[in-house]
C-alpha cells in the first residue's frame, strides 16, 4: 500500500481525540547504557513527526526538552561514557533516562565506542513487563555480560534469580531489591559468566536491558563487541519468528539463541528439530542464514552478529531481539544513527512473503526485491537506507531489522512490534463488543490508512489481549 504523509497521520490523531472521552494518549519509554569496554560517547535519538515535542528526565536532576525538527530525529549527546551503568551491586542509581511526550515517539539508545558498539531500540512503557527471563550472551575475554532493571513506580519489589553470582548474591538463589520509580540496578558477571536465564520478577512493571560489556561471538572468534538489547517480557515470547542473515556475514552467517518460558520445550530451524530446553535454558544454533524458527511452546529468539576476523566482511557483533511473527506490522518509522554518530553503511533487512513484495515502498518508493533470497514463499533480503528517517511498509505485516557497519563495528536491532510500536503505525487492537465507540462516517474517511492505526495506540502480543 502506499504511504501517507507522517502530517496526515498526526491530524488524524488529534482528531480522533476530540470525537473520544478518553485522555490524550500519553507517550514514554526509559532508557538506559551499559558499561562498554571502549570509552565511547552515549547518545539518544528520539524521532517522531516534525514539530512533536515532550521531555528528557532523570532522577538526579537532569531535565533537557525537545523539539523533533524536520529531519524528524531529535539527537540527544550525552557525552563520553554519558549515563553508563558501573558496578556490580545491589545499590539503586539515577541513570536511567524517562523520555515522555504526548504525541508518538520512538527511541534509540547508542553506545558508540570505537569498534565496540551497538544500540537498541527502546520498548514503549505500555509493552513494559512484570516478569522477564533475561537472553543474552557470555561476555568472552573482555568483561562478562551485564542486565539493569529500571522501576517505573515507587516502591517496586524486584525478585531476582541469576544463574551465577551477581553483586555478592549466591547463585540460583532469588535475592530482592525495592526500587523508586526511576531507579535501576546494575549487575555484571565475572569474565565469561552468562546472565541468560536469569528471572526477573516485580509487582509493577519494570525496563530490563541486557548484554554484555564487549563479547566475543562466538568465544572462539575474534574481535569483542559492546552488546546492548532492551528485553522483551515473557507475556511476549511466541513460537514463530523469521530471521534475516545479516548483511556482510559470509559463509559462517549468524549465531542464533532460543530461551524456553516453560519446560520441554523444542525448537525447530526450518521443520527441523535443534533439540529440548527447559524454562530459562538456552539453545544456542550457529551458522544460521534466513531461517525460520518455530517451538511448541513460548520462546525469545536472540540474533547475534558474529566477529569480522571470522567470514564476516564489514561488522561485528551486534545483538537484537527478534519479535514474532505474530508481533509484525505492515509499517515501521525508523532512523539511523545521525549526525557524528552516523555508520558509514546503513541497511533495513527484510522478511516479506513473496505475495506482498511488490507492496513494499520505502519513504514511498518501491523496493526492488529482485535480489533477495526466496524460501518458502518468503522472500529475505537487506537494502541501503541512507541516514536519517524513514518509513517502510507493505499491504501485510513484514519482519524488519535494522543495521549498520564500520569497519569492525556494527549494530543490529529491531524496530517496533505489535506491543511496542512507537511512532510506527501499529494494527488496531481486536474489537470489544461491550465498549464499541461508533464514529461518523466523515471522521473514518479521514482517519483512513495509517491515521487510524496510529490513533489506535499500543496492544501487547495476541496473548495478552486475548
């Protein structure tokens, strides 16, 4: 389908909110940055329509407004080593970052050391969770991996159950910490450690990011990245996800990891089975291309950039969460990096099935897909994007990634889902019988296309709405 102005869409917002009682929507989400191994500047990228506005707070005091221009991204710099979390202790710190506004946005958190980076995408505070079962990866030789949970109301009660030792507290026995909303914690594990499994528990909702402080991918492969990915919560794992190689990987392609929310689960690349895990235990598949990845029950899919002094050409690692194919939308609003953060090569990677491919337009234009790879009557492939924003869409709902590349650094995230659309236009959420809100013929002409989408905010994944 064809795009229609970011404008048209803001429009069709305010209008639908003079024809319903409810509140103005209210538009948030936190975030944070790791210690990385390199000393490297920390930057916030919020983008939206042009003239959207809101603010950047933290709980020591910091406080910076903002203006999206007509660029469409707003670049925060928050300097070298800006905001990162240090330590390993059970001791709340005021270095997370609350970005609210009351008209759609989205986020990038960026930690740009030199040939140690990656960023992620922020999670809207809407598809925050209450229960979280962390993925990530062992830190290598250079650091081990690293989680923060951030609290978004006073007195949280977080439960914490890591399978080795964190901040002084005994392996696979739950320890507790109460937060404030906006205080967070900080563990990272001794060298090689991996905090994948922990179980995060709260009695409000909470932001979990994990990763590691510079990981090699696999252990055995040189050079380390910085690695950094908010979590999805376990209400949000599914059993159906694709996968696009990423660009520049060469013959070793792709380290996958598969976490289980329930025991005897198993795990399927391509209809063929990669094994059995438990709950918190992961299964971990290297070499992997396009692929489709498919469970029996609840699992989060983790896909990581392997290190270039292996067949990658151009990169390094780099990690990001993949949502389900359940959790896709037919259209994403994205940026890169801008401005001195800027990567040299820029690419959105695709999972389209063959009938929709020639649907699928960038900033309005059509993709050529000729090139891309098919498999099972879905098409994969990556195409340049140059910096700055953008939208992409299709008639149906499509897998798209985001990534770029320097020499020996790279990032790789995801981009919105059906629970945390940000600015993307997300698909309206099933109908509830009981509290129908009828609206005039003349307001549904206007709101047509992505205005009523956009209008009608944030759901979760079918799961949690059914």
């Amino acid at each position: 389908m064809s795009t229609r102005s970011r404008s048209l869409a803001s429009l069709a917002c305010a209008s639908l909110a003079l024809l319903l009682s409810s509140a103005a929507a209210h538009a948030s989400f936190i975030a944070n940055f790791h210690d990385n191994l390199v000393a490297g500047n920390n930057t916030l990228f919020i983008f939206g329509d042009e003239g959207t506005d809101g603010s950047v707070t933290g709980n020591d005091g910091f406080s910076q407004n903002f203006t999206i221009d007509n660029t469409g991204v707003f670049e925060l710099g928050l300097g070298l080593r800006g905001r990162e979390m240090t330590g390993n202790g059970n001791t709340p710190n005021n270095l997370s970052l609350l970005v609210e506004s009351m008209d759609p946005i989205s986020g990038l958190a960026l930690n740009r050391g030199r040939a140690s980076t990656d960023m992620t995408t922020l999670l809207d505070t809407d598809g925050l969770s209450s229960e979280y079962l962390v993925l990530t990866i062992g830190g290598g030789n250079d650091g081990g991996s690293q989680m923060s949970v951030t609290a978004t109301e006073d007195n949280t009660t977080v439960t914490i159950t890591a399978p080795v030792l964190i901040g002084g507290n005994v392996a696979n026995t739950p320890f507790q910490v109460v937060l404030d909303a906006g205080e967070s914690v900080f563990y990272e594990t001794a060298v090689g450690d991996d905090l994948s499994g922990s179980i995060v528990s709260a009695n409000n909702d909470v932001a979990v990011f994990a990763g590691a402080r510079c990981a090699d991918v696999p252990s055995t492969v040189t050079f380390c990245d910085h690695l950094i990915q908010q979590q999805f919560g376990t209400e949000n794992f599914d059993t159906e996800f694709l996968l696009v190689e990423t660009p520049f990987a060469g013959s070793n392609q792709d380290l996958v990891r598969v976490i289980a929310a329930e025991d005897n689960t198993e795990v399927f690349l391509d209809g063929v089975s990669q094994g059995t895990i438990d709950s918190g235990e992961v299964l971990q598949v290297d070499g992997v291309g396009n692929a489709k990845v498919t469970s029996d029950k609840p699992v989060s899919v983790g896909q990581f950039m392997r290190g270039q002094s292996g067949s990658r050409t151009v990169g390094d690692p780099a990690f990001a969460l993949i949502p389900s194919i359940d959790q896709l939308l037919d259209a994403y609003s994205f940026t890169t990096p801008v401005g001195s953060d800027s990567f040299t090569q820029n690419q959105l990677n695709i999972a389209i099935a063959a009938s929709d491919a020639a649907s699928l337009e960038l900033d309005g234009a059509m993709v050529d897909t000729s090139g891309f790879t098919l498999l099972d009557g879905i098409l994969y492939g990556s195409i340049d994007v140059s910096v700055g924003s953008g939208i992409i869409s299709a008639e149906n709902p499509f897998l798209a990634t985001l990534s770029g590349f320097d020499n020996f650094d790279s990032y790789l995230t995801p981009i919105a889902s059906a629970f945390s659309p940000g600015v993307s236009p997300p698909p309206p959420p099933p109908p509830n019988p009981t509290e129908v809100v009828p609206l005039p013929a003349s307001a549904l002409l206007l709101l047509g296309g992505f205005g009523v989408m956009g209008a009608l905010r944030r759901r979760k994944s079918r799961r949690a709405v059914s």
